[in-house]
C-alpha cells in the first residue's frame, strides 16, 4: 500500500511553490539570482511532493527555468543581428505567462 502524503507536506509544497514563482518573478530585477534560488527549491522539494498537485508546480518551475536558459543563451548573441530581439520578446512573454499561471494555480491550489 502507498502512503498518501500528510496534510503538513501538503501545506509545505503549496507555500513553497508559491515562494519559487515569486522568486521567479523577482529574478528579473536580480539578475536571476532569485530564479537560480527558485530552481533549487524546486529541486529540492521536488521529491517531498511526489505523487501530490504540487509535483507538476515544481516540474513546471524546472522545465521553465532550463528552457529558458537555452533558448536565452541561443537568443543573447542573435540580439546583435537583430533576429534574437523578438526571440527575446517572445521568450519573456512565455516566462511570465508560465510563471504567472503557475501562480495562481498554486495559489487556487491546482495543479500546473
């Protein structure tokens, strides 16, 4: 028989998911040094979660951040020819639109 995850860690995976897309919204103005802390939460609670709502919040939050990291990466140095400035445009606009979902889901306590 599998254990269902307490109530407690229930709460906890809530409040920390909550945490990682608001550090995810205030990496933008750190230089995503809050984002980087975002992603070890995710990681970290990742498994306390596992089989709860809050496993695809903390999946969410994972994929999102290496996406963007690479779709970043190949969009930097495109700037200078110009063609990655919308890639870059479009690469926010998707961020936020994940972030800002994954939020209010966390918030309704939905998964992502």
């Amino acid at each position: 028989m599998s254990e269902t995850p307490r109530v407690a860690d229930q709460d906890n995976g809530r409040i920390m998911a909550i945490v990682s897309y608001v550090l995810f919204l205030v990496g933008w103005p750190t230089l995503h040094l809050a984002t980087v802390a975002a992603v070890i939460i995710a990681y970290v609670q990742r498994g306390d979660v596992r089989g709860t709502v809050w496993e695809s919040h903390f999946e969410a939050i994972i994929s999102t951040f290496w996406i963007s990291l690479v779709i970043g990466a190949v969009a930097v140095p495109l700037c200078f020819v110009i063609v990655g400035i919308p890639l870059m445009i479009g690469l926010i606009v998707w961020f936020l639109y994940r972030t800002i979902r994954g939020l209010v889901h966390a918030i309704d306590t939905r998964p992502y």
